[in-house]
C-alpha cells in the first residue's frame, strides 16, 4: 500500500494593489499571494490569491470582508489569519506577519 504524498506548497511572494474601488468593494486594494503547489493534481499547480484589504481592516461596506495591512510592503503583516483549501485533498491555513508565514495548527499542507 503507498502513502498519500504530502502537500507541498511553495509561497512565491505577496504583493499589493492599491485600487480605486472602495465604492464596489470597501477596499483600499488587493494583496495577491503567489503560491506553487506539489503533488496534486494540474488545475491547483501555481495559483494567486487575491485578498481585499484596507489598513484598519474595517470595511467601509456592510457585509464586506477585508483584511488589514500593515502598510509595510517589505515585511507585511495581514489580519486576520489566511484560510484556503482544496476540500479534503489539503488546507492552508496561516498568519502572515512581519513578513513570516506562521502556520496554524489545522493546516495540513507544508509552506516552503
């Protein structure tokens, strides 16, 4: 019987958008997390996340998610924490602060 090889997911980089849309969305832009993943199957092989944030992390629309940054483009801090998943094949699951990827302990992928 073979073992499941375990996900690996490269991160690639974070970086940010500022836009004009706080009136469709409440945000001051988009950060963009560039990720490759390993060992599953070719539709989630390299992917970009992109997340709407603002620097309070209060958005200016009701019913409106967003995260906040910190501002710092060198070493970023986004709250709240970063949840992604393939359904049942792998979950990230992290806070990114002062520029460092902290794992959370429901995470079943590996951040390289």
């Amino acid at each position: 019987m073979s073992e499941k090889a375990a996900t690996q997911i490269r991160y690639l980089g974070l970086d940010f958008e500022l836009q004009d849309s706080e009136k469709r969305t409440g945000a001051e832009g988009v950060a963009r997390f560039r990720m490759e993943v390993e060992n599953v199957p070719d539709e989630w092989d390299d992917w970009i996340v992109r997340v709407p944030f603002n620097r309070t992390g209060i958005p200016k629309i009701p019913d409106q998610v967003v995260w906040a940054w910190d501002g710092n483009r060198e070493k970023p801090t986004l709250t709240p924490s970063f949840l992604y998943h393939a359904g049942d094949a792998w979950r990230v699951h992290f806070f990114m602060r002062s520029g460092v990827i902290e794992p959370c302990s429901d995470q079943t992928a590996t951040v390289v």
